[in-house]
C-alpha cells in the first residue's frame, strides 16, 4: 500500500490513499455489459408518433377557413394544447407505473430526466390550455374573464374537477422545484408527488365530455379511451401486482441491524428463494419496515452488497425520524419491498473500464457494483473526515479480490487538496484514460454536479456518465 497527502500551503487540506491489489484469478463474478440505445429510441419515436396522433384529429376535424376571427383561432390554440397535455399526462403516469421495462429500455437517469422535462412541459401545456379558453370563450361571448370562469364552473358538466386537477398540478409543479423540495420532508414531498394520480382521474371526465374532439362517439374517442385503459393497466401491473407478487415470493424479514458509524446502520435481510433473486449491484428497493411506526411510509435505499442466495443488505445514514426508528428494528420484522430497479449497475456500463465516484453514504450502491465490475476498476471516495468512510474494510477487500485502485479524499470541499484531486487535471492525474471509462457518480448534489462538470471538461462523453437516480 502506498500512501500520497496533499498539501497547500504548508497545511494538509486533504488525503487520498490509494490501494491496489492483484489477484491472478478474481474469485467474483463479472456481470456482461447489456445496455443498447436500440430500445430507448424505439421508445422516443413511439412517443413522438404518439404526441402527432393527438392532435391529429383536431388537424382533420377543423375545416379550411374556420380560423378568420381572433376568438376562434385562441380557442382553437385551447384545444390543442388541452389534446397535448391529455396525451402528456398519460406518458407522464406511464412514466411513473415502474414497469421494468421501462428501465431497461431507457435507463433510469434518461427516464428520470424524461419525467422531468415531460412535466414541466405538461404544465405549460395545462396552463396554457386554461388560459386560452378562458379568453377564447370570453371573447365569442363577450365576457369578462371572471364572468367566464363562473359560468364554466356553474353551467359546465365535470368543470369543477378539471379546475381542480389545474390546481394540483400547479402544487406539484411547484413542490418539485429543487430548492422546494430540499426544503421539503420526502414524506411530504412523496406525498405531493403521489398525487399526481388525482389528475388523471379529474381530469378525464372533463375530456370526454366537453372535448371537442373527444365527446362523439367514434374512432378518436375509442382510440383515446383505450389509451387511457393502457395506461391504467402499466400503473396496476408495475404498483400493485409486481410488488404483491415480489413479497409473496421472497417473503423478505429483518435479519439483524448492525451498527457501521454512530450515524450509519446496514439492515440484514433473509427471505425465501433468495438465489432465484435477479439483482445487480448498484440497485435500489423501496423498502417499508410492517412495524407499528413505519409500515405506513415507504424509502428508497440501495442494496450494499451484490445478490449473494443468502441475505441481503442495505445501509442506510439516519437523518431523520424514520431511518432513527430504523435502529430498533427487531429480528424477524416483515419486509415489504418494491424492486430492484435501477440502471446504476454494472450491466449497463458502455466502456470496459469504470470509475466510481463516492460521496459519503453514497458509497453504499458503488460498493455492491464493484464486486460485479470488470476487474481494473478505480474508485474516488470523498468524506469529510475518517470517521465518515463507510464499509473500509470491505472495500480494502475488493480492491485486492477485484484489482481496483482506491482513492480516499478527506477534507471539505473548500479545501484546495479534494478541490484540486476533484478537478479536470486532478481527475487525469488520478485516472489517466478517464476519457475512457465509464463513470459512475453517487453522492450529495453538489459533488455530483461538480464532478459531472469536471469529467465532461476532462473529456468524459455525457453517455459514458451514470447517476443513481432513486425515484419515480
């Protein structure tokens, strides 16, 4: 073992250690690389296709000259952009059904980014759509816009709802800003988030009864409502169904609770059949501990330990009232998980090499990757101090079975040691063909926003760059 300080002036502001070890043979298994683009565009013409159809029938339905005045041709925009968001609304639910499929045809991080931009698409499209008809509608009739609303509201079948469902979506739009939702409990946020669902019920009666292209009975209206059922169904399957027949199967129950750090436990977990488990490392369940205080809430975490056919684990940093009550888990406590989900893994790796950036517990789905990875792997762990490296022994481990070189960098990121490790040059001295790896990042938002910046400047393609994305 070989060890390197960094120093400015005259002050050590930083260390990184690294360790190296070969093996002849490495005893752990490696997981092939699977990941294609083949599916993901397959998928984004799909939608594509599918936003086009939306609008068509407004296209065909609209004879040539209809659009002389200025109320008509406002109107007219009302309809289409409600046709829009319509159709966005229910890839935005697909989105969130957790359908594997969709994971492995687009990846979590593309998916996540996806549901992001859809949604604030979607809600420029609400907006827009409420605005626009509302002065439409005031215009052909000579209203005020106020005196528009009451009389949509009161003579309207299903307005009421429709107005509603606006409203929620602003509050979702809203809560998902990222200072607001920092801001916020997850709990509460979780809760905002789920309710989401709610629009898509308020939202329908007002489409098919006032829809000027969705009220009469024919081909669009059929194709829209079966649209609908599609939909409903993917959100069945991948929330009800998939997660009931999961627990049926493996039966999950609390092993054991160790004690990692004075802030950081790992949950061992048995069940039933667990060598028929098909997990990677690096992937995450939401786990819902079926105890008096804790059944009701539901928490992403990260397995820290690839599929072994015996236990499995998760660790987990207390930060709150739920992971605190985490600590007095009893053995034998059922288990009730949704999962494993995830790209964050070794299958889905472009380059044959990797590196891995870690932030304190962030180092928890990077550890159960590294037993998967080829071997060559290299692995920066940032924390701020000794006392915050999780799973040390471990990892020292894994680098000799798996021929990995370690860099632990101590200090807070204003010190100028981790600062200048953690910049372009610092990450091509560290790691020579960084351009040539895949790199995967997990940690707190500002060391993944910077270290995504410093690799794209050190020439890392955007493809080749993997974030742990926890939750749809």
């Amino acid at each position: 073992m070989t060890h390197s300080h960094t120093h400015a002036a005259g002050r050590r502001t930083g260390t990184s250690s690294r360790h190296g070890g070969r093996s002849a043979a490495p005893v752990l298994p490696q997981i092939p690389a699977r990941r294609g683009p083949g599916g993901r565009r397959l998928l984004a013409a799909l939608l594509l296709v599918g936003l086009l159809a939306s609008v068509l029938p407004w296209w065909l339905g609209t004879p040539a000259g209809s659009l002389r005045t200025t109320a008509a041709t406002v109107t007219a925009a009302g309809r289409i952009t409600g046709l829009i968001a319509g159709y966005l609304l229910l890839v935005q639910v697909l989105m969130m059904s957790r359908l594997p499929v969709l994971e492995r045809w687009i990846g979590g991080e593309q998916l996540a980014r996806w549901h992001r931009d859809i949604g604030a698409t979607l809600l420029v499209a609400v907006l827009s759509h409420l605005s626009l008809i509302l002065v439409g509608y005031a215009d052909l009739r000579n209203h005020s816009i106020l005196a528009e609303v009451g009389t949509l509201l009161g003579e309207y079948e299903d307005m009421l709802s429709a107005f509603v469902a606006a409203g929620i979506m602003l509050v979702v739009g809203f809560s998902s800003v990222r200072a607001i939702r920092r801001a916020l409990p997850y709990e509460v946020w979780h809760l905002l988030h789920r309710s989401s669902y709610l629009v898509l019920l308020l939202g329908y009666g007002h489409q098919f009864s006032h829809g000027g292209q969705l009220y009469r009975p024919g081909p669009v209206r059929t194709g829209w409502i079966a649209l609908y059922l599609l939909v409903v169904a993917a959100l069945l399957w991948g929330r009800v169904i998939a997660p009931l027949a999961f627990n049926m199967r493996y039966r999950l129950r609390v092993a054991d609770v160790v004690a990692e750090s004075p802030d950081t436990i790992s949950i061992y977990l048995t069940g039933e059949r667990l060598d028929r488990l098909e997990m990677l490392g690096g992937q995450y369940f939401r786990w819902r501990f079926l105890t008096p205080g804790s059944w009701w809430q539901s928490h992403p975490f990260s397995v820290s330990a690839a599929a072994n056919g015996r236990w499995l684990r998760l660790t987990v940093k207390v930060v709150g009232r739920h992971t605190a009550d985490l600590r007095d888990l009893d053995p034998g406590t059922r288990v009730w998980a949704h999962g494993p989900s995830g790209t964050f893994t070794a299958a889905h790796r472009v380059r044959e090499r990797a590196l891995l950036i870690a932030g304190g517990s962030g180092i928890t789905p990077i550890r159960a990757m590294l037993e998967e990875l080829p071997p060559g792997a290299a692995l920066i762990y940032r924390a701020r101090t000794p006392a915050d490296v999780l799973l040390s022994r471990e990892l020292d481990w894994l680098a000799q079975e798996r021929d990995t070189s370690i860099w632990y960098v101590i200090g807070s990121r204003d010190d100028p040691g981790p600062r200048q490790l953690m910049s372009p040059d610092g990450l091509r001295q560290l790691v020579p063909d960084v351009a040539r790896r895949d790199v995967y990042l997990c940690g707190p938002p500002g060391l993944v926003e910077q270290s995504v910046r410093a690799l794209r400047r050190a020439g890392v393609p955007r493809r080749q760059i993997h974030l742990a994305t926890f939750e749809l």
